[in-house]
C-alpha cells in the first residue's frame, strides 16, 4: 500500500485518467453515450406525471444533502487549496466516469432478462460491492489525497453512499432517465472532489 505521505498529484491525475478512459470505453461499448444523446433528459409525459417529479425530487434532495452537507462534515482538506478549474474538473470527469459505468452495469445485467427489480438489485449488491473494495484497495490510496476522518466512513456510508445508490438505481429503473442518472453523479463526485480540495498535478504541497 503507498503511504500518503509520499502522495504524487502527478501519478494520482495520471491513474484517474486511465482509470476514466477505461470508463468511457466501456459505456461507448455498452452503448450509454449514445442513450444520453439519442433520449431527452426527461419526456414530456414524465414532466406531467407527479410521481415521476416526487421521485426526482427524493433523490435530488438526497444527493445535495448527502454530498453538499453531510460528506463534507467527515471529510478533512489538511490545508489543500481549492482550485476553481482544476477541481471542479476533476470531479465531473470523476462523475461521469463513474456515473457511465453504472449505467454500464445496469445494461449488462438487464441483458440476461431478469426482470427490472432483479436487475435493480443485483446491480445495487454487485456495485456496492466493487466500489467498497475499488475505494479501500486502490482509489483512495493512490489517487485521493488523505481526506477521511475515520469515525465517519460507516456513517458516510450508512446515510451518503447507499441511500444514493439504491434511490438512484430505483429511479433509473422506473423512469430511465439514464442522462439525469449520471447528472446525479456528477453533482455528488464534484462536490466530493471539492470537499476534500483534490490537487491539481502540479500542485506539490500535497506532496510532501
């Protein structure tokens, strides 16, 4: 395991990257731009259909909550400074990568027709599990600067992460809004991203 005190914003920028394009690769294959693209963020009927706007706004308020609040309170920057381009940028890419290969997940398990609610959960346990272990075993070792205040991951984990999965996840299987899925993403991971102030690759007081 790398120690952070020889963290590189260099080599973090550089493995994020990789590990993005691997993302967009693999939703340009299982066809999730071209879904964003092609469908409206929302359709008309969806703009009059009530339950569709109180589940939108259920997980609306979950994420700017959970990522604008709460995430936050247990995340520590240890003096970083916030760049307003470079970190913003980070996040977006972060979420789109991110938010691209759920989809991607979604499509793939939704391929062996097990019907929408089965599909649904497999993809909230499969997920969850591969992002607990991607976060601890390499993510926030080698590209997240040190940020985690211990005594609130299970806490972010029990009321930011899992809630925001298997809301959004219910959602997209309902109203498959996939562009309005990843926005969510987006605005979760940005937000994550400024909170902890990530680095830009040539910030060196990071590390030190």
């Amino acid at each position: 395991m790398a120690s952070k005190n020889r963290y590189s914003p260099r080599l973090a920028w550089f493995r994020a990257g990789i590990y993005f394009i691997a993302c967009f690769a693999i939703a340009w294959w299982m066809g999730v731009p071209q879904t964003v693209f092609e469908q409206p963020l929302v359709s008309e009927i969806q703009l009059g259909d009530s339950t569709w706007w109180i589940a939108t706004s259920v997980v609306t308020a979950h994420v700017l909550f959970a990522y604008l609040y709460f995430w936050p309170r247990g995340t520590v920057t240890h003096n970083r400074t916030g760049h307003p381009v470079a970190t913003p940028l980070f996040g977006l890419l972060w979420g789109a990568a991110q938010g691209q290969l759920a989809v991607s997940l979604y499509f793939a398990v939704e391929m062996f027709g097990v019907g929408d609610a089965v599909t649904a959960g497999l993809v909230i346990v499969i997920y969850s599990t591969w992002s607990g272990l991607w976060q601890s075993r390499f993510w926030d070792v080698y590209v997240t600067p040190e940020h985690n205040i211990p005594e609130w991951n299970t806490r972010k984990v029990l009321v930011a992460h899992v809630p925001y999965l298997i809301l959004s996840v219910m959602h997209l299987m309902t109203f498959r809004n996939v562009g309005l899925f990843i926005i969510w993403q987006i605005v979760a991971l940005t937000s994550s991203a400024w909170a902890m102030r990530f680095p830009t690759p040539w910030d060196k007081r990071a590390e030190e």
